[in-house]
C-alpha cells in the first residue's frame, strides 16, 4: 500500500502540494480529510479546489455543512461534518444521492461518511515539530 507524505508547512507549498496529491488519486474522487481543529483542512482543499479548476469563492462548510463549486469539468463539493452527530442525519441530508456522480468531494470529519463510499483518498494532516504534514493513501472498504 503507498502511502504519499507531503510536507505543507508553507503556504507557499500548497498548490504543489494540491497537484500531487491529484495525481496521486488516480481516479478516486472522494478524499477524507481527518486531522484535529485548525490543522490546515480547509485551506488544503481551497488549494486542491483551485488545481481542479474552482472559480467560486470557497469558504469552509461548517455551517451549511455542504458547499457545491462548479467547475469546467463538473461539480465539487466540499463537506464539513463536524456538526453530524449521528448517521441518521446524512440521510436526511440525502447524502448518498452525491456519490452518484464522479464529482470531487472533500469531506471534513468524516467518520459518518465511510460507511457511504467504496473508496476514496484517506488523508490525515499532522503537526510533526515546527512542520505540518500530509498523508494520503487509497483506501477501498468493500472488497
């Protein structure tokens, strides 16, 4: 299993960063986004929405838990689960219904999400010392 560690302490390094990671995703579409508060989440995925392409003004779902950008290509959306607190609640979002497509999706505390995905880019940010680093890999739940 390859794992990929991006070293995006700098903000400079981010778009870079937000390339590699796409080319390292294959054709995987979803990426889960865990790391603690104020770790650098959002602002990766406004990087990563910017290499795909994102025009919007971007800006963290916390509150309407889902925010949709378009693209040339299609649609991405970005979602902030922090405020789920039980499963239940993303079906009553009709959360399924945007795997439908092969549409990005970036999705913040995902715990509840998993269950809803086949595969997708498990990332995990970490603060190591004075740098912060990503990690992603291609996990696959039901094979």
């Amino acid at each position: 299993m390859s794992i990929l560690k991006l070293d995006i302490t700098e903000i400079d390094s981010l778009k870079k960063a937000a390339e590699e990671l796409i080319n390292f995703s294959e054709n995987e579409t979803v990426f889960l986004f865990d790391a603690e508060m104020g770790n650098g989440k959002t602002t990766f995925i406004k990087a990563i929405c910017s290499n795909l392409g994102v025009i919007d003004t971007m800006s963290s779902p916390t509150y309407s838990i889902v925010n949709e950008y378009k693209t040339i290509n299609g649609k991405v959306f970005h979602f902030d689960l922090y405020r789920i607190n039980k499963i239940e609640e993303l079906y009553d979002l009709g959360f399924e219904e945007y795997f439908d497509d092969k549409n990005h999706i970036f999705i913040e505390w995902p715990e509840f999400a998993i269950p809803f995905v086949n595969s997708y880019i498990d990332i995990k940010i970490k603060i190591e010392g004075n740098n912060r680093y990503l990690y992603a890999q291609i996990l696959r739940n039901h094979e």
